[in-house]
C-alpha cells in the first residue's frame, strides 16, 4: 500500500514537472524566457491562466480543452506531456526505486520529452537544450557512477558518429540533407546517458520504428510528402532501450 501511494505521489510530481515541460516546448522556439513571465497564459488570447485551470491533466478535462476566457482548443499535446511525464517517473520510480539512477534515467526521459515534441511542432531540435542534456549526462554518469567515464565517453561519441556516417550517406544517395546537427547532438546525449552498448541499440532501434511507421503512412496515404523528423524516433528508440535493452541484446547476439 505504502509503495503504490509513492508511486501515485511520482506520477502527480512528474506531471507538475511535464507543465513546466509544456512551458518549455512553447517559449523556447519562440525565444522566449521560460521564467518570465512567471505565470502561464493562453497562447491566443495571451490572458493570466487562473491557478484552478492550471492543475496538470485535471485542468484540461474540467474546461473540456477549451481557454476559459477566448474558449480555443487547448493542445492535446498539454495533457500527453503531463502524463507521459507523470508515467516515467512513477514506472521509474517503480523499478529503481529511490537511487540515483532512478534521478539519472527520469531526468534524461525529460529531456527526451523535451525535445522530441519541439520535433514535432516546429521541425527543430534546440541546440542549447541538447547541451545541457549532453553535460548533466557526463557529469550525472560520471559522478554518479552509472557507467565508467570511457564507456561514457565511448558512447556519446558513437552516437554522435553513427548520425553522422547515416546523414552523409543520406545526402550522398538522395542528394539533400537527411540529418541535422540536432539529430547529432540528440543522440551523443543518448550515448552519454546510457553507454556505447544501449546508444547503439536506440539508434538501432530509432530505424527500425521510423521504417515501420513510413511504411505504414505510405500504405495509408499512398503517398510521403516533406522531412521525417528523426528526433522522436530517436527518443522513442532510447526509451524501449532504457526497458528493453539487455534482452534486446542477448537476443541479438543469439541470432548471430
């Protein structure tokens, strides 16, 4: 009883921390400052958001999507962010209970949140934020003694390599730019976090889910039209590793 009343507890802090996030997805492409102004306010009618109609994932049900005061469409993308947020943590919490991996691995799936719906809406993947994520996934494994610095290091540089070698390789049959500096940077914060062996396995795995889903949007629309954005494939893919890899990889090697 007591482990599923702390499990409830994460899930609500995640999601608080998944608002924070949906404040970050919304100003940072905008060049906006995340702290100020201090409040939330409707992206339309730009009026203060009452503290009532800012309650993580309760809010958006109780005004049916709707800004009170100018009454647009929300973004269900507002309520997704919350709960994704909210789960990670609580499944995190769940299986690592309290240790610093659990810290490590819940806030690099924010990072991961963070920019993958950046992707999405604006076609992006921030610089800056990549940074920050490359650093804290040093000094969080290092210090924190997640894996070995070499290990560590090995797998931001592979990651970054890998993106690299597919994006040149892109331009060179399709003769235009197939991967961004974002795509690289995204992925050398995914070595950092988790090592060379797991980097290797959610680029692996990034492929795999991004050709399943272009097949079947080709089979729906019968057509493909603009950039795939390989960002969210690529946290996708980072995601089932951080849950999956080990089995993943002894599967692998017992095909071979």
């Amino acid at each position: 009883m007591e482990n599923l009343l702390l499990v409830i507890w994460f899930f609500i802090v995640g999601s608080v921390i998944g608002s924070f996030l949906n404040v970050c997805i919304f100003r940072i492409p905008e060049g906006k400052s995340v702290i100020f102004p201090v409040y939330s306010f409707c992206p339309k009618c730009e009026k203060k958001i009452l503290w009532r109609d800012n309650i993580p994932l309760l809010s958006f049900f109780l005004l049916r999507g709707k800004c009170r005061f100018c009454r647009e469409k929300i973004s269900a993308r507002y309520p997704l962010v919350e709960f994704l947020s909210g789960a990670v943590t609580a499944v995190n919490f769940y299986i690592f209970g309290y240790s610093f991996y659990f810290l490590h691995i819940t806030i690099f799936f924010y990072f991961l949140i963070l920019l993958s719906f950046i992707d999405i809406e604006k076609g992006t993947l921030p610089i800056r934020i990549s940074i920050i994520g490359v650093v804290w996934g040093i000094l969080s494994g290092v210090f924190g003694r997640i894996l070995s610095t070499y290990e560590i290091l090995l797998g931001g540089i592979l990651g970054g390599v890998i993106i690299i070698a597919v994006g040149l390789f892109g331009k060179l049959v399709f003769r235009k730019e197939s991967m961004g500096g974002g795509d690289v940077l995204l992925a050398m914060m995914i070595g950092f976090f988790l090592g060379y062996k797991d980097v290797f396995i959610s680029i692996w795995l990034a492929f795999l889910i991004s050709f399943i889903f272009i097949i079947g949007y080709i089979i729906k629309t019968r057509k493909l039209r603009g950039r795939i954005k390989f960002g969210p494939f690529l946290s996708l893919g980072a995601f089932v590793c951080v849950f999956f890899g080990e089995r993943l990889l002894s599967w692998y090697f017992r095909l071979l």
